[in-house]
C-alpha cells in the first residue's frame, strides 16, 4: 500500500496553531530546504523528517513540532 | 452511579475567615457528601501560601488545588480581594501532582507533576486533565503541549494561569498544602461521563502585520526592527486616546492592564490565537506568557465589550454541547482578566450569560492571566483573551 501524501501546507497548518500561520510557513520551508525536499506534496515519512527537523529548534518552536508529530503519527 | 453535586462559595476577609467561609458553606451545601476535587481561587488579600493549607486540612481525603488570581467570581457575581471555592461530589477518581522549575524547564516541570499518575482507571472511561500554572514563567504554551504529549491523545485540557491581581510580580498554584510560584500543578480526573470544555474568544486584530525581529523565550526586545514597547504604545495610541489615556504615561502599576487589553494575535488562517504580554522588561522589552519565537508575525489585537459578552456565552454553549444530554451539575470557569478591564460592571453579564448557557447550575471561576483547553485533535492549548467552561455532568 502506497504511503499516503500529505501536502506542506498540512504540515504548516499542524504548526500554526501554536506559532502562528507565518512562523510555521517559515520554519517548514527552512527545514525543507535543509532536507533537500522541494516538493510540494511530501509522503508520510518527509513530512515526519521536516518536523523532526524542526523538532531539534530549542524552545516553543522544538516543542510545538514534536507535538505536531505526535499528533501526525496517529494519522 | 452516584450523582454529582457542585457547591461554590465566596468569602472575603482575612486568609483564615475565608477559608473558614468557604469551608462552611460548601459543606452546607453538599449536606454530609465528601467532595473528590475541591478547588480554591484566592486573591493576594488571601495569600495561597495561608489559605491553601487551611482549606487542605478541612478536606483531607479529597483533591485540593488552588491558584491565584486577578478576581473571582461565582454564579452569585464577581469580586476583587476575595476566595473562591468550587467543590465537587460524585463517582471520580481524581490523581494529582505538582511540578516545579517550570521557566527553566516546562518539559521536566509537567514530568515532575505527572510521575506516577496512572493513565486509565477501570470503570472510568473518560478523563480530563485540569492544568493550572505560573504564566510569568514564560512557559505557559510549552508546559500544556507537553502535559497533552505526555498524558496521551485522548486528553481533554482545561485550566488557568494564575494570576496576582495584576501586580504581575508573582503567582502561585497549589495543589494539598503545597504552595508553588514557577510550577504546575496537573489533576487527572477520570469519570463515567464525560467533562465538557469550551473555549472561546472575542478579540480582533486591530494593527496591520508586525514581525518579532529579536526574542528570547517570552520576552521580545524588537519588534520591525525598533523597541518593542515604542511599537506597542506607537501601535495603540488611536484606541487608547479614545480611552483617555497615553500608555507611554502609564505608571508600571498600570502597564500590566494595558497590556492585558491589546494583545497580540498570531494568524491562525481563518482565526487569531492570542497572545498575552504581561510586564515590561526593562525600558524596551516585553515578557509574555509564552514563548514568541523571532519571525513570528503578530497583530495588536483589541474586542469591543459587546463581543466579550458573546464569547463567554459560546464557551458555554461548546461546553454544554460536549456534555451532550446529561444534565449539569455545575463548572469551572477560567476567565481572561482582559474581559473584565474591558466589561467593567458588564463583567457580572458576561458571567450571568455563562450560567444561563450552562442551565443555571452553581460556578465558580477567576480571572486569568492565561487559559488552557486542548481537546483530541488540538494543536494548540494555552490561550489568552479566552473565557474556558470545564462542565461537570450531574
């Protein structure tokens, strides 16, 4: 069974909540980038690696996606 | 099953007369019934550190927790300088614990107050977590994402940050005889049926986009590149005038509440989650409830009174609604100390509109520098400008 996609504005929306729809663009683009990941629409295990990325920023940020992470895992 | 009961109370005075009061009335009402969960709310005139313990002692076998706050209120009407008391009887297993060192670690603070506590009950299906913490720790975000993480997926979250009468200096929980600043205190209440929590706000966002461009933690320094304080009093001179009133004369006393009525909302899409600054840090800076990372963009936000009302209503109506049929036996309400700085005497409508919404059953509640409600699903906990129901079913 073919891993099911979700898009990066799914993986914002998970972060947005806390930090607000700009700084989840921003810290989800970056992690990306740092990834090497361009596409748009990302498989499970990606969006997992950019807020594991993002997972490793100190303070709300880091906090904030491990939740969401959590929170995607269960998806 | 047995039916729960609720009583609440208000008293005034000296530490030990309230709790004498408090303690009085609340075992009057529940006519002989040992209540599971008792909670107090206690103003700075009744210092936690004195009243907590006196109100523990009283109640030796149920659960005790307490805040401090910015006012207080019960279904009979809200006060300054007094005590609060929300009891409840009924069939809960209630599980508490306390967390200490929360500004320097929100994840071992929550760790600390959680160790040890069971994550189900046979026989009680349904659980909700209550969270009350110090918000001048910066942390209040950071410590109910990770109580939510912690404790599972399934959790209802509801709670206050304490408060301090707007002193803004030092605020306290407590939970038993155990009087807290920089900590959290988490009780896990299993029930039959469920709780109800609901949430919600009635701020609008009132400057255009601002950017953080320096932070640390909770306190932002800039803001667009200049001081954050000068970009707050620039950004709300216009509302503030109509008011009658120049921030950048306020006495400090006064900066708190000023702060507490224009906040910062963070773009959520198609809504705003706001965020509290509480004090000045210094001639430029701004310390707020949680941390606001640098390049966040934030708008100063600000509500009209008639909203205020409005708002308070539909946290009761969502808190009603998760309850689904089940008469109520009373709630708990957690209530931004914004909406009375900005109801004023209305503030009594505001809590005459929660009671009717919840049938007209007892409350008892306190103003808050920071509420909590996290629901499964939820990305987000800590709020500000909110009113939160926690609804108990009969």
């Amino acid at each position: 069974m073919p891993e099911p996609s979700i898009s990066r504005g799914e993986v914002i929306k998970l972060l947005s909540q806390a930090l607000g729809h700009e700084k989840a663009t921003d810290v989800v683009a970056q992690a990306a980038f740092r990834l090497g990941i361009r596409r748009e629409i990302l498989d499970k295990s990606q969006a997992l690696s950019v807020l594991e990325q993002i997972a490793q920023t100190p303070g709300l940020v880091g906090i904030t996606a491990r939740f969401a992470k959590s929170r995607l895992h269960l998806r | 099953m047995a039916e729960s009961k609720v009583a609440t109370a208000m008293a005034h005075g000296s530490a030990t007369e309230a709790a004498e009061k408090l303690v009085a009335t609340c075992r009057a009402e529940l006519q002989g019934c040992e209540p599971a969960l008792v909670m107090v709310f206690a103003s700075t005139t009744q210092p936690l550190s004195e009243l907590a313990p006196l109100v523990a002692a009283s109640f030796p076998r149920s659960t005790v927790l307490g805040a401090s706050t910015a006012g207080e209120f019960t279904e009979a009407g809200d006060a300054k300088h007094s005590a609060v008391m929300f009891a409840l009887c009924g069939d809960y297993r209630i599980f508490a614990g306390m967390g200490t060192g929360l500004k320097a670690s929100a994840e071992g603070a929550v760790a600390e107050a959680l160790e040890g506590m069971p994550a189900q009950v046979v026989g009680f299906p349904h659980r909700t977590a209550i969270l009350l913490l110090d918000p001048l720790s910066g942390s209040s975000e950071e410590a109910t994402l990770t109580t939510a993480a912690l404790m599972g997926f399934d959790l209802r979250l509801a709670g206050g940050a304490a408060g301090d009468d707007l002193a803004l200096k030092c605020t306290h929980v407590s939970l038993g005889n155990r009087v807290i600043a920089d900590g959290v205190v988490v009780a896990n209440v299993f029930s039959k049926q469920p709780l109800g929590v609901g949430v919600c706000h009635g701020h609008e966002p009132h400057s255009a986009p601002l950017t953080v461009t320096r932070a640390e933690g909770g306190v932002v320094h800039e803001i667009d590149g200049r001081p954050a304080w000068e970009v707050w009093v620039e950004h709300t001179r216009d509302a503030t005038s109509k008011l009658g009133f120049d921030p950048a004369t306020l006495p400090e006393s006064e900066v708190g509440g000023f702060f507490l009525r224009f906040e910062a909302g963070l773009s959520q899409g198609d809504a705003y989650k706001i965020r509290a600054p509480l004090f000045r840090t210094g001639p430029h800076s701004i310390a707020f409830a949680c941390g606001i990372p640098e390049g966040s963009v934030i708008r100063i936000t600000e509500s009209e009174p008639a909203r205020q009302i409005d708002s308070a209503k539909e946290a009761a109506r969502r808190a009603r609604a998760q309850v689904g049929d089940l008469p109520l036996a009373g709630a708990v309400v957690f209530d931004c100390i914004c909406r009375n700085l900005i109801l004023k005497d209305d503030f009594k409508t505001a809590i005459a509109g929660i009671h009717e919404e919840l049938g007209n059953v007892p409350l008892a509640g306190f103003e808050t520098y920071g509420e909590i409600a996290l629901d499964a699903g939820d990305l987000s906990g800590f709020h500000n400008t909110t009113t939160v129901v926690l609804a108990f079913p009969k």
